[in-house]
C-alpha cells in the first residue's frame, strides 16, 4: 500500500513542497490544494505557500509552549511553516515570468525580403 502522495502532479508537488504526503494524516484533500493552485494560477510556490499559510493559521490556536515540572517543550511550528511560506514567496518574486530580453531576431523581420 502507497503510503505517499503521486509527486509527479502539481498537487502531489504542492504536497511535497508543504510536507503533507502522508495518505494517513493529510492536512488538505486534494481539491483543497487544487483551489490554491487555481487562486494562484497554477504556481507551485505561491500555492505552497497559501497552504502552508492556511495551515498555521488553522494550528496557531493549539499549544505553543508548555511547562511540567522542569520538562519543557516547545512547538514551533506556525513559525516554521510561516517562515517556509515566506521563502516560497520570495523565489516566485525572483523568477523571471519569461525571458523577454533575449529575443531571438534570427528570422528577419518578414517586411521585404531583401531586408532580411
């Protein structure tokens, strides 16, 4: 039994990208992260990063830190996945949408032909 998430699909990326491959205790369906791909026009990184965003904000209200006796311990994980969410953010601002400096001229203009 396939106990992972098909990572060849955009939503099985968007899984990976967030860490929610496990079948057994996902977070999101997968027409949930369908949605943040379509909001996003189908970018992996902003979609990521508006799952990873969703789901802090849906753990933000659980423990963050608790104290036994001397035993401590802390959850970090809203920062985490804010923190993640952020840098998702940041390299799709850094991608180039396309390389429109290097046009390719080779063709000629298609004016006259003795131009070209």
């Amino acid at each position: 039994m396939t106990t992972t998430y098909d990572i060849t699909t955009d939503v099985g990326k968007v899984r990976l990208l967030i860490g929610d491959t496990d079948i057994a205790d996902a977070q999101f369906t997968d027409e949930e992260i369908q949605i943040f791909l379509d909001l996003n026009d189908d970018s992996l990184y902003l979609a990521s990063a508006n799952a990873l965003e969703a789901w802090a904000s849906n753990i933000s209200g659980s423990i963050d830190t608790e104290k036994i006796g001397d035993y401590s311990y802390s959850k970090k994980s809203v920062d985490n996945k804010m923190k993640l969410a952020a840098q998702y953010r940041t390299i799709e601002s850094e991608t180039p949408i396309q390389d429109w400096a290097s046009m390719d001229l080779t063709a000629g203009s298609a004016i006259t032909e003795e131009e070209d």
